[in-house]
C-alpha cells in the first residue's frame, strides 16, 4: 500500500513505501538545523548510499532463494530496513540458511571493498582517510556495513540472525518447536531492544525496528502453527500435485497416527518430529 515501484532487479520489483521518504527528511530536521546544511547534506548522501547496500542485501537474500527455487514477489524499502517478500519459507534447515546467510554476507563483501578500496586509495591520495570528504563518506560507509553485518546477526527471529538461530534449532527439534523457541527469544529480545532504545538511547528506530520484529515474530509463529495444524487435518497439503492426481495413490481423508492409517498399498503416518504426514509403501 502506498509504495512506488522504482524498476526491477533481475525480474523482481523494487519498490520503495512512501514511509520511506521520512527518513531523509528526519536526517534533514535533525542534522540540517543543529550543524549545517552542508553536513545534512553529507548524512542524507549517506542514508541513500546506504539504502543502495540495503537492496544488495535484499538481492543477496533474492538470489539465493532463486537458487534454491523459491521466487521472491518484491524487494520494499521501508524508513527501517528492506524486505525481500520470498513466496515461501523453506522448512529445510540448511535452505532457510542460506538464504538468510546470503544477505549479510553481501555487506561483509561491501566493506572489505571499501575497506581494501580505501587502504589502497590513501596510497595514492594523501590525506584520503584523514582529511577527504568522500574518503570520510566512504569510511562511513563501510562502518554502516559492518553495523548492519551485526546489528543481523542478532538472533531476533524473524530478522537474518533469528532464522539462522531457527535453522540450528530445526536440526535437533524440528520446525515447529523451533519456530516456537526463536519466535519468543525475539520476541523477548525485541522488548529488551524497544526498552533500551527508549530509555537509553532515545532513538524511535529502535523501538520501530522492535515493533516490527515483535508482530513479526508472532505474526510467523502462528503461520507456522497454523500450518501445522492444517495438516494434520488435511494430509493432502504435503502431497505434490502428480501424486494426487495417480489414481492409485488414495490416501483415506482421514488417516489416523499410525500405519492403520492405508488404503490400497499406500501407507501415510504422521512424523511428529518434522510436521508432515510421510508416505510410505507403494
Ligand atoms: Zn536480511
């Protein structure tokens, strides 16, 4: 709602919400009228290159989830970060993974090639990283990499760290119990973060950037349950298509736990551990 769309990146529409616009505009009233336009000017440089490694970071999700198979509707920026909007989830730990892994690495590449750029460019420029405007801009700019590299690597679930956090967990509890156990360590770091930035930083960022992880977080969680309830009740859910379609294959609608649960040669039981009926037999 209310979001433009700026073109597409490798297919997929980049589009900017209007809340977006206040972000420069709030660096403008901040800085322009305590310093001078000139530094105003430099921090909205700033924001907007920064926004640029904002989308590489997206794409990287983008990319790798493409990969893997998983298409991605759009990439929205908002005052608070960007949001690559896959059309699924993989529930496979080491997918969900990678895809989220793909993204921060992107700005770990960006500022070793500033940084690398920067130390190599002061050999040839004096002065380069003590008394250069655009070696400033772009040592700040790398800093504001490294910062976004940790500020994902906090395990709040949903944000990158969180589903790297729920991948680990999935290995040993499956995808449900840890979509539970990540979903309230974000839940409570993301308190702890709003708090924090109220009280002791006096930034709204943070506590924007908490609220939206809190809804996240719960907003993901009940999907998930959700999903795992649908399918206990309807088996159906899991099969691919062509298996449905096979005459042969017919599953009772209503199988119970168990292997008495068969109809013909097929036999569906539900694996608690990993949420989904599993097929058996013929
Ligand atoms: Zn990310």
């Amino acid at each position: 709602m209310f979001s433009w769309t700026l073109g597409r990146l490798f297919g997929i529409p980049l589009r900017i919400h209007w809340t977006f616009w206040l972000l420069p505009f709030w660096v403008i009233l901040s800085q322009g009228t305590l310093f001078s336009w000139s530094i105003a000017a430099f921090h909205v440089g700033l924001v907007l290159a920064m926004f640029v490694c904002v989308v590489l970071h997206e794409l990287g999700h983008a990319l790798a989830a493409r990969a893997l198979g998983v298409r991605t509707r759009d990439i929205a920026l908002y005052p608070i970060g960007g949001v690559a909007s896959l059309e699924r989830i993989p529930e496979k730990p080491s997918e969900e993974f990678a895809i989220a892994v793909a993204g921060p690495a992107v700005n770990v590449a960006i500022a070793a090639m500033l940084f690398l750029g920067l130390q190599l460019g002061s050999l040839f420029v004096p002065g380069l990283l003590t008394e250069n405007i655009a070696g400033a801009f772009l040592w700040m700019l790398m800093l504001l990499n490294v910062g976004m590299v940790l500020f994902n690597l906090v395990p709040a679930f949903p944000l990158d760290g969180g589903r790297m956090f729920r991948a680990f967990l999935a290995w040993p509890l499956g995808h449900l119990r840890a979509t539970r156990v990540a979903a309230w360590v974000g839940t409570v770091l993301a308190i702890a973060g709003g708090l924090f930035g109220v009280f002791y930083l006096q930034n709204p960022f943070l506590l924007l950037i908490a609220f939206f992880v809190f809804s996240a977080a719960q907003q993901e969680l009940l999907a998930v349950e959700y999903r795992a309830r649908a399918r206990r009740m309807f088996p159906f859910m899991d099969m691919p298509l062509t298996e449905v379609a096979q005459p042969e294959v017919s599953p009772t609608p209503f199988p119970q736990d168990g292997p008495s649960a068969t109809r013909g040669t097929t036999v569906w039981t539900w694996d608690e551990e990993n949420q989904h009926w599993r097929r058996q037999g013929a």
